[in-house]
C-alpha cells in the first residue's frame, strides 16, 4: 500500500507543498499562521509524513509547530535530493519541483519520521552555536590588537573582556545542562577521559550528534562520516575511504586525532 507523503520545498518566506502519490501541490507562507494551514491541508490529504530538508535553519519552525500539530514529519538530506533529482532527469530546479522530488525522494527512500528534538538539546545547540560565535569573535578582537596603536588597544580590551565573560557564561550554561542530564552526564564523562577532549568538544558533539548514546557505533561513525565506505567489485577489494557525513563533528574529531597523535 502506497504511503501518502507531502514534501516541502522551504524559503524564508514560504513552504511549497506537493503530495505523493495524488500530485495535489499548494504554497503557504513560512509563519506560525501558514504552518497551521499546511498542517490542515495535510490532514485533508490524510499525509502520513512531511518530508522537508534543512534550509539554514529556515525549516526550524515548520519542523517544530508541525510535529506539535500531530503531523509526523521526516528531515532529508538536501545533496541526495538533489543527486536523485538529476537521476530522475529533473535537471530543471524550481520551488513547485523541488517539492515534488523531495516528496519522490521520500517515497523511494521510505524515510521514518525524525523525532522533534527536547527543549534541552534545542537549547544545547543554540548555546553551543552561541559560544562558537563568541569564540570566533575573540579571535578577531585578539588579532586585531596585535596591530593597533595604544587608544584603540583599550577599547579591543573592553570589548575582548565582555567577549571572556560571555564565553565563561555560555561554557558553564552548558555545563550545567549537561550534568543535569543523566545520559549526557554519563557519556561526558566517557568523553573527557580520553587524551584531547575538552569540554567544548563534547559539547559540539552532544549538540550536532545526538544520536550518541542511542543508536549503534557503527551508525554514528556513519553520521560523523568516519566509517569506512567498501569500495569493491568482482575480485577488487578497494581501498575504504570515509567521506559524507556531518561535516561539524567531523571536523571536531579530526582535530582532536590530530592532537592526539602529535
């Protein structure tokens, strides 16, 4: 039996709709009010899942008040959509027919709703996200004063101690959640005993892989994109390279392996 899928095409301001297998297709803005009215026209279509794709963040409210709503909804990767849309020979890229591949994509890839994430790991990412702008900033404020005359090195003071204070603020915030979590809690501790790992590393991790500590290892070496791909044919038994994968807490751990082995 055919599942009924809706996928959206997401942009700052609006949500394209399209139904698989019925073809039915709509647009409704991206705002608390459009959303409702996407979440009744699913309804209407008896839609089992939405299908969307992250969209810098654009997809946040959509994901979050839908799910709400009780309308299950599925995340997909947006390079796969893209690589089967070319495979299906739709080399055309507007907001109606990437609705429709997502939804295609959805069907053919049988994806499972992606559970809304808690308000402890929604506030874990957004403090984690915070505390990499914040550091980012000290390095430039840093840099800058290597090459600035007296004045203006008291004013790059001023502003690199409020940055400091805010940076110790965020680190204990996130500490302070994490220890409050017994399965964080628990899976810091693991971390930070291995050579290299400091606690913004596991923060990182806990905000872009929170899946650690519920699905297998091998499938979180897979998200983190450190498993070995087989590359064999016939006879041949290629070389495994990793690749794909998050790219932030992929970076993460190979910085720390670095470390580790100088």
């Amino acid at each position: 039996m055919n599942t009924t899928l809706c996928g959206i095409d997401i942009s700052k301001d609006w949500l394209d709709a399209h139904i698989e297998p019925m073809g039915a297709a709509n647009r409704f803005a991206n705002d608390a009010a459009g959303i409702a009215d996407l979440a009744a026209w699913c309804q209407n279509h008896d839609v089992e899942l939405v299908i969307m794709e992250a969209s810098g963040g654009y997809e946040r409210l959509a994901f979050l008040l839908l799910w709400e709503m009780g309308q299950p909804c599925g995340m997909a990767n947006a390079r796969s959509v893209r690589y089967f849309a070319e495979a299906m020979g739709f080399l055309e890229k507007t907001d109606r027919i990437d609705a429709a591949v997502i939804a295609r994509y959805g069907a053919v890839k049988r994806l499972k709703p992606t559970p809304p994430p808690s308000a402890a790991q929604q506030r874990l990412k957004a403090l984690v996200a915070r505390l990499s702008q914040v550091g980012g900033d000290l390095t430039i404020q840093k840099q800058r004063k290597s090459t600035a005359d007296a004045e203006t090195i008291a004013s790059l003071d001023e502003v690199i101690a409020l940055l400091a204070r805010q940076s110790r603020r965020l680190e204990g915030e996130i500490a302070t959640l994490i220890d409050d979590d017994p399965l964080w809690a628990c899976l810091d501790r693991a971390f930070r005993s291995l050579k290299g790992v400091a606690s913004r590393t596991v923060a990182r991790l806990m905000a872009q892989l929170p899946e650690i500590g519920i699905l297998s290892n091998k499938a979180i070496a897979k998200l983190a994109g450190l498993a070995p791909i087989a590359n064999d044919s016939g006879k041949r038994s290629g070389r495994r390279p990793v690749r794909g994968g998050r790219a932030g807490p992929r970076g993460v751990l190979f910085l720390v392996a670095s470390i580790v082995a100088k």
